[in-house]
C-alpha cells in the first residue's frame, strides 16, 4: 500500500522536510492527524490524512492518530469509532493512537509551569470585560486588573478551578504574554476554563479544560511530531504556538505548517453544518450519498484510490482555492471506467416482443465484463423472445437524427443482434404498451452478419429473467455553487429539492442481483452504479448512482 503512487505529494511541505532530512535536523519524521471527534470526516479532512500519512510514508516515517477531544460538549466515542473506520477505509494506518484528553495531567502540570514562573495567572473578568479588554487590531488591548496577582493567589486559584470550586465562567488561566502585541492570538489567551461536564473518556475527572491551542501544541510535542501540519486559519497561531512551547520544559518542539484548506463547491464542509443536515433530517444520515463525508462518498461508490487520486492531483500549496465538484467526479469517473464491470439496466422499460424468437425459448449469452480488458472475463446474460428496453429508446415520430428504434427501423441489442421495429401497440392514453420487432439471427456476434452495421446500439434486459430494481440518482446537494456566501441567508436555503430521484421501476441483468453492498458496476449507456447497503434488508436490489458517464452537468449549466 506504502507504494502506491497516489500517496506521493509533491509540494512545498514534501521540500521542507526532505531539507529538514538532508541537514540532520531530524532523522525520522512523525506527523500525526488530530481530528476533533464531533462528527464524521469529510473530503477535505482527506486532503489532511493524505497529506500527513502520504508525507511520512514517502520518507519512511510514521503518522500518528490523535483524537482532539477537548471539548466534553461536542464529542463522542462513537465518532472516534467512525473517524477510525473511514481513515483505515481510506487506505492509511496509524502508528500510535493518542487522545489529547491523555494529556490532561501533563497538560495541566505545564500550565504550573506557566503559573509559578509567573507567566500565566489567573482572571476574574467577566467574558465580556475580557473581550472589550482584548482592545482590536489598531488599537492594543488593556491589562486585566488581575495581571499582576501574585503567584501563591494564582495557584491557590488555579487549585481551587481545578477542584470544583467555582461555576463556570468565574475564572480563567490566561497566558502572561503581550497586551499590546500586533497578533491578537498573544494578548493573554485563555489556557484553561472552567467546564464542569462529564467527558467522554475522563467522566468527571475534570473540572477544567485545556484550549485548543495549549492542547494542540504541547500534544505534538509529546509525542515528538516532527512536522505539525495545519489548515491557514492557524497561521496566526504559529506565534502562540512557539511561545507556549518555549516556555515549557518539553524535549521537542515541532514546527507548525499550514496549507490552505480543501474545497469543493456545491456543498458545505464543516463538520458543525454537516450535523445540522443530518439532525435535522435533511439527508438521511452522515452516509447519505449526497453528503462529502467519507461515509457518505464510500455509499455512494467512490473508491478510497479515487479520493488519495483527487487530492495528489490537486496538490497542497497555500493559496485558497474552490475545486469543482466536476473535478471529484471525474476522478471517480476514470477510476470505476477502468474497473467497472459492464452490465445491462433498463431504468423506464417498455417491451419489446421478438415475434419470429421461438415462443418458449431462451438463451444464455456470454457477455464481456469490460470492452477493453478481457482479463475481467464475461457474464452470462439471458435472453429470450421478450425483452425490455428504455422507453427513451423508442419513438413513433422521430426526428431526423434519432439512431435508436422507429416503425421500420433498425437497432442493435448490445451483446445480441440486430432487430427490426414491425409494430407497436398504445393504450387509450397514447402510452406505447408494446413494441414488435423481428430479429435477424445472421447479425449475432461470431456470424458473417455480425458486423452489418446499423447507426444505434441499444441496451435490453430479459424479461423472464430480469430482475425488478430500486435505483437512486443523486444531484447535487445544494442548488448554488457557494450555500455559505449570502451571509443574509440560511445555507439551508438553498438545499437541491431535487438532489434525489428514486426510480422503482428499474430493471436489472441477474448479474447485478449477485451484487454485494459496495459492488459497482457500469450500466451500459446510462452510468456507474454501486450496490447501497439497504440492498441486504429489501426484496430487491437498491443501486446508487455514483457518477453519470459524461460529465452533463457542466455543460448544462455554462
Ligand atoms: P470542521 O470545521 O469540519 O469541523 P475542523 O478543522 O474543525 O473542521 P478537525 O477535526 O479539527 O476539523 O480537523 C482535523 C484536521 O483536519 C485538522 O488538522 C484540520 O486542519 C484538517 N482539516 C479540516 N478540514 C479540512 C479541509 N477542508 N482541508 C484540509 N484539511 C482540513
Ligand atoms: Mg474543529
């Protein structure tokens, strides 16, 4: 797996530590993932697990897991459990498996540190004295009056926090660094607050929690990560992040990079928005198909290559960008082009009787998996004297350039022969019942016939041995390419009414019956398909399409 090119990165975070390698610096690099477990990862925390494991594993390092578990309210152990599932389905395993709520004691004897060198104390302010304090980025912030608390007061305090003593909000810790410095991340952040919750994996154990940034950064240098790979948004940070490190008693202190975040359009990609669709039950659950979750991608029946081959592709640089969504499909597109097995489908059926097939009959046709790969071998597809076809397939009065079936013409069945429209019958509302057509059995493949030409292919599925289907076609999930953009407007606002089309009428080849949840398979002329897992608990298949053949939506909408 190691191997596998679409782990290699090429960017500017490859060069530094390859310098960092070539100088000594280090001799083994360590990177580590550090999701926050309050929801399911999407495609662009992929970006973050490519980026770090793909890193270390180019120059033979490791990558740990970390959950950043920080704050009791939001998360849970059965979102640790799914975060571990996707990033193993994504094909990467951790060296080690930390929790940043391991780190609580060190994390707290730290901040003593801090404390009794009088470089952090303890602040009674109000949250609102505290930020109208903080002063704005023209104008430098003002001292809290509790700055200059002496060292006994603010142990004693501190102590007394961490006991239980006080509500939440009376107190916090805040770092002794710079009022007036230019970086608003310096003028004495918040190191602990008061929180008394229950955590997921301390229960009551405490009653005050570190912050993001003193958690994140002492973590990483516990365990000795090298390179500390963050999204832009912690550039302002790196300050903060050195000065805590430099004034604790830690053995390393790794050094923080940041690249710019991934983005698709025609979705969101947070985690907080993501919940707020599955809680309230706009999509069906964090795998819903439509949604960029890993889990959703995977029901839908991207394959883990596809998402490492989407984010090597589209590189790690600092500059912000939105990718099309296009740009993921084709990606999937490709993938599943080269390793989809080839299948019949008929979404809208119609039958089609052949009136001179011997009543009674039937047949088995070796049909090849892929037209280019005979390696992946042949299926068996039934044939008899009536079959179904796409409704679309058909038409009374065509115009001058339709290549599919008309009163008198001609078409070829894929995989069969050629037929011949002799009849059809309609009902009372003008709805063609029924198509008549007679085979010519000169035209099967491995006969001279077999390469008499006729302009259209069509696809079909046996009626007797057919297999009744649900089918699930996906659009996307939102109606405008930024939902977040109108900052006067609920993102929900613009929810796709349309983004799901449940078709029950569809019809499949008994090959795709077979099908286990996650198969996929290409539907001649009509897309790829993969098995959903509701499949096991319905009478019959149920399909989702993962992409179409072509990418129409592009050209629809320029
Ligand atoms: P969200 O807002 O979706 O919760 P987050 O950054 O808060 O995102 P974390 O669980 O804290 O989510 O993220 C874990 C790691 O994944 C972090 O290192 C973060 O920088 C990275 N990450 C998150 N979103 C993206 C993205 N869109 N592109 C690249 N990396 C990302
Ligand atoms: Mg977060």
């Amino acid at each position: 797996m190691n191997n596998d090119q679409t782990l290699q990165v090429s960017n500017f975070i490859r060069n530094i530590v390859k310098r960092d390698l070539e100088s000594g610096r280090y001799t083994r690099i360590v990177t580590r993932f550090p999701p926050e477990p309050n929801g399911h990862l999407h495609i662009g925390h992929a970006k973050s697990i490519c980026l770090n494991f793909g890193i270390a594993a180019e120059f033979g390092g490791t990558t740990n897991l970390r959950f950043d578990d920080t704050n009791p309210l939001k998360e849970s152990e059965d979102y640790a459990q799914a975060i571990m599932n996707d990033v193993r389905w994504l094909g990467f395993e951790w060296n080690e498996l930390h929790h940043a709520s391991d780190y609580f004691q060190p994390l707290y004897e730290y901040a003593l540190h801090l404390v009794r060198n009088g470089k952090a104390y303890v602040d009674s302010q109000d949250a609102e004295a505290m930020r109208s304090s903080r002063g704005t980025l023209k104008d430098p912030g003002t001292n809290s009056p509790y700055r200059d608390r002496t060292v006994e007061e603010n142990l004693d305090l501190f102590e007394r926090m961490k006991n239980g003593e006080f509500a939440d909000g009376e107190h916090v810790l805040r770092a002794r660094i710079d009022m007036a410095s230019a970086n608003m991340n310096l003028r004495d952040p918040a190191i602990y607050r008061i929180r008394k919750v229950a955590h997921h994996r301390t229960a009551d154990q405490w009653n005050i929690y570190p912050m993001y940034d003193w958690a994140h950064g002492i973590s990483d240098a516990i365990e000795g990560i090298t390179h500390s790979l963050c999204t832009l948004e912690f550039e302002d940070h790196r300050p903060l992040y050195d000065w805590f490190l430099d004034n604790i008693p830690v053995a390393c202190h790794p050094q923080q990079i940041e690249f710019a975040r991934g983005n698709l359009d025609f979705t969101v990609m947070s985690k907080r928005r993501l919940r707020q669709l599955v809680e309230e039950g706009h999509v069906s659950g964090w795998d819903d198909p439509r949604m960029p979750t890993l889990a959703g991608l995977r029901r839908r029946g991207y394959t883990p290559g596809s998402i490492r081959r989407f984010w090597r592709e589209a590189g790690v640089s600092k500059a912000e960008s939105i990718i099309p969504m296009g740009v993921l499909e084709n990606s999937i597109r490709n993938d599943l082009n080269e390793n989809a097995p080839r299948v019949m489908a008929v979404l809208d059926p119609v039958k089609v009787v052949l009136t001179n097939y011997p009543a009674g009959e039937s047949e088995i046709l070796e049909a090849p998996s892929h037209p280019q790969k005979p390696e992946m071998g042949c299926r068996s597809v039934p044939l008899g004297r009536e079959i179904w076809i796409e409704r679309g397939d058909f038409m009374e009065d065509p115009p001058r350039k339709f290549f599919r079936l008309r009163p008198g013409g001609e078409v070829r069945l894929r995989n069969a022969f050629i037929v011949k429209c002799t009849g059809f019958s309609k009902d009372s509302e003008g709805n063609i019942t029924e198509i008549q057509c007679e085979y010519d059995p000169e035209s099967r493949s491995g006969l001279p016939g077999a390469s008499r030409k006729v302009k259209g292919t069509i696809h079909w599925v046996c009626v007797d041995n057919g297999v009744s289907a649900e089918i699930r076609l996906y659009d996307r999930l939102f109606s405008v390419a930024n939902p977040l953009a109108d900052k006067q407007r609920d993102f929900l606002e613009f929810l796709n009414p349309d983004s799901l089309r449940v078709i029950t009428s569809a019809v499949v080849e008994p090959a795709v019956a077979q099908g286990q949840p996650g198969d996929f398979f290409q539907f001649e002329r009509v897309g790829y398909f993969s098995v959903d897992p509701d499949s096991s608990d319905s009478v019959r298949p149920v399909l989702n399409r993962t992409v179409s053949l072509r990418d129409s939506w592009a050209k629809m909408n320029r």
